[in-house]
C-alpha cells in the first residue's frame, strides 16, 4: 500500500467480482458466477471454489475457517473452509440478500425484499425480521446493541438489536445508501448521492 501499486492479479472467477475479503493468509472472493474463490495470499494460487448459489453472490464475510454468503438466489450459506463445502443454508428473504455480517451468537442480513434479518447463528434459525425500510438494502452493520441499515430509499434505520425494536430514522442523502459504519459516537454513511 506504501507504493501505491498493484502486486498481483488473481484471475479465475467468469463473472464480476463484487465482494472480497482478506487477512495475512488468504482472500476470500465472491462473484456473479455463483462462486466463492479462495485463494493463497502469498501465492496468489486458488485454494479452493465454493459452488453452490442458484445465482450470484453478492456479499460475504470470513473469518477463521468460516465463510458466509449471501446471494440473488435469497439464501445466505455457511461454508467449512477445512472441508470446502456449504455446512448450512438459510432460507428466508424473498428477494436478493446484499449484505450480512455475522458474529459468534447472531447473523444480521439485509435483502432487496426491502428487510432485516438476525438469525442464530447456532441453530441457523431466523429470531426477527425487521421491517420499515421501502426500497433494497444495500447495507448493514451491528454490535452488540444496535442494527444500523442502510437502503435504496435514501434512508439509514437504526434497530434494537435484542427487540427489532426501531430506534430511529436517519435521512439526508439524495440517492440510495451505499455503506454504513458506526461506533458508540457517530455514524459515518456513503450513498450513490456522491456524499458521506
């Protein structure tokens, strides 16, 4: 990063690339043909192709020997990175799943349906659905008490992690949500209305 140039160039996936994920051994990638690609860091060789999704993943997340995924076909899959297979599928959204995050207890996923889910994560059971946006989602982001979700309907909603319970609207952007991030002091948005 201090030379500002590009090292290497993996190539493998038939489709584009929409989300990445990486730590100081392997890089995680999901794309529009359905699969997940893991590869060596050092060597930039593939590990590993996780297929399974009816249509294009479109979000995950890894960490340790785990991935999660969410896709076009409405399902979120957890793979076992040391067996390269899917472990679990959930099922539940009506529409495209764009963003999850996950933690040891709970996963937080957010669909085009226009809805929240959180999910056990031990019994792959979804506990609530959370329901107020009007458009796609297109983020979100959790800690321990709070869901902050961001969508195409220009809106940023703030949700009570251990009720459903909406804590708040934010609005201000001209155009969709793109990312969110926040802390115990401030939220910090990106939307397609070229402002954070």
């Amino acid at each position: 990063l201090n030379k500002l140039r590009c090292i290497s160039t993996f190539k493998g996936h038939t489709g584009q690339v929409w989300c990445v994920q990486f730590d100081d051994r392997m890089i995680v990638s999901g794309s529009d043909d359905k699969k997940i690609h893991v590869w060596d860091i050092n060597s930039g060789k593939m590990i590993g192709s996780l297929g399974g999704h009816g249509w294009g993943v479109g979000c995950l997340q890894y960490e340790g020997k785990e991935v999660m995924s969410g896709a076009a076909d409405k399902t979120v899959k957890i793979w076992d990175l040391n067996m390269m297979r899917c472990r679990t599928t959930l099922k539940g959204h009506k529409s495209s799943v764009r963003c999850l995050q996950f933690d040891e207890n709970r996963i937080v996923t957010g669909s085009w349906d226009h809805t929240v889910k959180v999910w056990d994560r031990k019994k792959g059971k979804c506990t609530k659905t959370l329901e107020g946006h009007t458009n796609k989602l297109m983020c979100v982001k959790f800690d321990e008490e709070r869901i902050v979700s961001g969508a195409q309907d220009k809106s940023m909603r703030v949700w009570d992690l251990k009720t459903g319970r909406q804590m708040g609207e934010l609005t201000g952007h001209e155009d969709s949500l793109c990312d969110v991030w926040f802390d115990d002091f401030k939220l910090v948005s990106g939307s397609r209305d070229k402002t954070i």
